[in-house]
C-alpha cells in the first residue's frame, strides 16, 4: 500500500511539472517579439508579385523592392500608404548603406556624362548635359535631397590641387 501511495505521489509531481513547463512554453508562444514577427521582403508591395533584387528604390533609409520598373514609379508617386501596409504586415526592409553608384543624372533622371560634373560638399554629382548641372548649383540642396532619396553613392571629389 505504501508503494502504491508513493507512486501515486511521485505521479502528481510528475504531471504538475509537466504541466507548469507545457503553460510557461505557451506563454513563450503567445508573446512574440517584434523582431521575431519581422520578415524580409519577398513580395512587391505594389502587385504583391516576387520581387527582382536589380529593381529598387531607396526611402528613408530604407530599400524597397519591385517586381517591374511600373510598380517602382508608382511607389515613388507616394511612398507612404505602401510603407505603412509592409509595416503593418511584419515585413523588415533593408538599410540602404553605401547605396548604388550614381547612373543618373539627379535633375533629369537621365544616363550621365562624365564630362558634366561638379563637386558639392567634397562629392562629385555627375549629370546628363551642361544645362542639368547650372540647375543643381542654382539649387543644390533639392537635388541632393533627390540624390539621397534614391540611395546613389557619390564618389568623393578630389582634394584641391595645392598651389606652389
């Protein structure tokens, strides 16, 4: 009688073990954190197809992709109701470090010339024609504000030749 006591004892303890370890990992499950609800980016945000890695645009900091250069515009016509719905859906957006290597020109959004430059806040900015870059240096703080929204890499400028 007393093994059967002591078995029935040894049981309880077992199962309420059992059972406070089942409720604590439960509790686990129940309260993710936000980095765990997080997922990188597969989709377009626009048609909600598969997203090609060459077809991006920078926001905030942010790089956003597409799947067709037609969504990509649509996007930079107003950003906002997009990055709210990726928001909301858990999706984690990669930061825009370094950036791309500048390939268009920021007052046109055409192919530079190499030939067409100017060097602004030790940065070279290359533009598509001789009438883009009087544009820039009438205005320059607009185009470099368009320059960092679309995450171009500016070489730096050479320093300035020492004069003998």
């Amino acid at each position: 009688m007393k093994k059967l006591l002591a078995a029935i004892a040894l049981a309880v303890l077992v199962l309420a073990g059992l059972g406070t370890a089942w409720a604590e990992g439960e509790a686990m499950k129940a309260a993710p954190t936000p980095e765990m609800m997080m997922k990188p980016q597969t989709i377009c945000p626009i048609m909600h197809r598969p997203i090609a890695k060459d077809m991006s645009a920078v926001y905030q900091g942010k790089r956003v992709y597409f799947c067709c250069p037609v969504c990509k515009a649509e996007f930079e016509k107003n950003p906002e109701p997009y990055m709210t719905a990726m928001a909301k859906e858990g999706v984690m957006l990669e930061e825009a470090s370094g950036g791309m290597t500048q390939t268009t020109c920021p007052v046109l959004d055409r192919p530079i010339n190499k030939m067409d430059y100017t060097d602004y806040q030790g940065k070279r900015i290359y533009f598509c024609c001789p009438d883009c870059k009087k544009m820039f240096e009438a205005d320059p703080v607009k185009y470099m504000e368009k320059v960092k929204q679309a995450g171009m890499a500016l070489e730096d400028a050479p320093a300035p030749a020492m004069m003998k």
